[in-house]
C-alpha cells in the first residue's frame, strides 16, 4: 500500500494524509485538497475523457472537478464539498438546466476525436430500454414481489405508450439527428441523475461522473433531465416551460430537437428505468425507496398525458 501512496502522490503533487472510504470509492486526504479516488473500468475511455475535459476548460467550462490520471488504474477528480440537487425542488431544477446548457454549449464541434470503442447511440438506447421492458412484461407474471405487482398492473399501457411514441420519432428525423450530433462531436453526459450534480456552499452547481459521456445527441440529456424532474414534479407544465426557457436561453433548440424531445417525453422511460433496476437487481436499486416512486408515476398518468397534450399544441 505504501509504495501505491507514493505513485498517488506522485500523481496529486501533494503528500498523502489519509485514505478513507467513500461510497463504494476512496476519499484521499492531502495538504493540498483531498480527492475522490475510483479504479479505472475502461482505459481508453479515461484517457478520452482527459482530452475533452481539457478541450472543455478551454471553451469556458469549468463547473466539473479536475481530474488527474495514474496512467493505469486509478483516476482522482477533486472532491466537492456540497450537496447532491433535488429535481423536487425547482431553483435546484432551474439552475441544473442552466448548468446543462452551459455543458452543451461549450461541448459542440470538439476536435478531440472520437472514442475507437462500441458506444451506443441514443437511439439504440432507447430501443434497448423498449426492449428490455417487454421482455420484463412478458416475465412479471412469473415475478415475486411488489415492483413486479406494479408492472403486471400498468405495464401494458406504458409499454403501449413507449411503442407509439417510438413509432412517431420514426416519422421524424431521429436517427439522422443522432447521426448528425454524433458525426459533428456534439458532447453528452448520459446519465443526469440528481446526484451527479453538487451543490456548492455559494450556490453554485457542478456536473460529476462523466464515465459514460460520449459524442452523442444532446436532446437525450435534455429528455433525461426532464423526465427525472418532471417525473418529481409531477408533471408541472409552467417548471416544464420555465426549465426550457432557462436551457434555450444558453443553448437554442432546433424545431426539429424540440419535436423530438416532446416524443422522448412520451416514452415513460421512469417506470421502465425504476422496475428494471429493482427486479434485475441492479446496482443503485432498492425497493423501499423505488416502488413510492413508481406509484407517484403512476398516479400522475393523468398530469403526464395533460403535459403532452398542451406541449404539442403550443408546440413547448
């Protein structure tokens, strides 16, 4: 352990205090700041990451801890004193859409190449998520347990729902936009849960965890935000206006984007994330915590089809 410290040391230009656990991770305590330390699980991917993360500074974004890599296992991003956001609370909602803009806006056309390893696109992860939730439906009746109670009772219409809302992007230009952001280096997180964005003591938020960022359709982000905030939110068509005024004040959507996200938003990719993870038994996934989240979900059928309905024919 002790000649590992030395090389960590080496690496954080800093003498080593404590090491501690930290959420499944390591905390490392230094004179100079302390560090959140993590086993690299794709190499390439990290040594990506590097260079866009630099490319990013360079563009004028910031709101992400530094990084700094031993060249072989273990990667340390500077540890953030604050709290994770609450999509249940709206400034926190406002400001991680204003955050996200600013990361979208700064992560278009990057000449950090592209990742020289299999990604999937948004579209193919919205038709994965389409098909692991039938092959759960057809499952459940077979399935202990509450979470796979709730599937049996309102997993038809939601996969009814997803089905037709993916029938419609077919009509739209979908693919090609994906194909498009993608060819043209168009950045994306891809995993905007409310704990991969901190809270600072001024208020000020950052974006965290970048282990599956990748060139990729930006609307996926925005559709994913959304639907975990609105999701909380139950619906609210004003937050729902207010977050994208707040995100296209920064970073303007395109008609075409905005047709596209409203069809995103029709697929309740909440319920199917939720009861996946709880019966596939997925890291993260609990169900004391997931099923009052599913049955919000599902007692907001009525809110969530009323949103649809107002944001197609105001066109957002």
């Amino acid at each position: 352990m002790n000649g590992e410290l030395s090389r960590w040391e080496k690496v954080l230009g800093s003498a080593i205090r404590r090491v501690v656990p930290f959420q499944r991770h390591w905390r490392v305590i230094t004179d100079a700041g302390d560090w959140i330390c993590k086993t690299v699980r794709h190499l390439r991917h990290v040594e990506w990451w590097l260079c866009t993360e630099r490319e990013l500074r360079q563009r004028g974004f910031k709101a992400m801890p530094t990084v700094r890599f031993d060249g072989h296992m273990w990667m340390f991003s500077s540890f953030l004193q604050g709290r994770t956001v609450s999509y249940r609370s709206p400034r926190d909602a406002l400001s991680t859409a204003r955050l996200l803009a600013s990361f979208h806006r700064a992560g278009q056309g990057l000449f950090t190449p592209s990742l020289s390893m299999p990604s999937y696109t948004l579209v193919e992860r919205v038709d994965q998520r389409l098909t692991s939730f039938a092959s759960l439906l057809k499952m459940s009746a077979r399935i202990p347990g509450e979470t796979a109670a709730l599937v049996r009772d309102h997993g038809a219409y939601f996969y009814r729902q997803g089905q037709e809302a993916r029938q419609r992007l077919a009509l739209l230009p979908f693919r090609e936009l994906v194909h498009w952001h993608r060819g043209r280096r168009f950045l994306a997180h891809r995993d905007l849960a409310s704990h991969n964005v901190i809270v600072d003591s001024h208020n000020r938020p950052w974006l965290i965890d970048f282990e599956t960022a990748d060139y990729d359709c930006q609307v996926g982000d925005v559709w994913q935000f959304l639907t975990r905030m609105l999701s909380e939110q139950e619906w609210d068509l004003q937050l729902g206006r207010e977050a994208i005024r707040t995100y296209e004040s920064i970073r303007p959507l395109s008609s075409v984007e905005r047709h596209i996200l409203t069809e995103l938003l029709a697929i309740p990719n909440e319920f199917y994330r939720e009861s996946l993870g709880v019966i596939q038994q997925k890291k993260g996934y609990h169900a004391k915590k997931s099923l009052p989240y599913l049955g919000r979900i599902v007692r907001a059928i009525p809110k969530w089809q009323a949103f649809l309905g107002e944001i197609r024919r105001t066109a957002w």
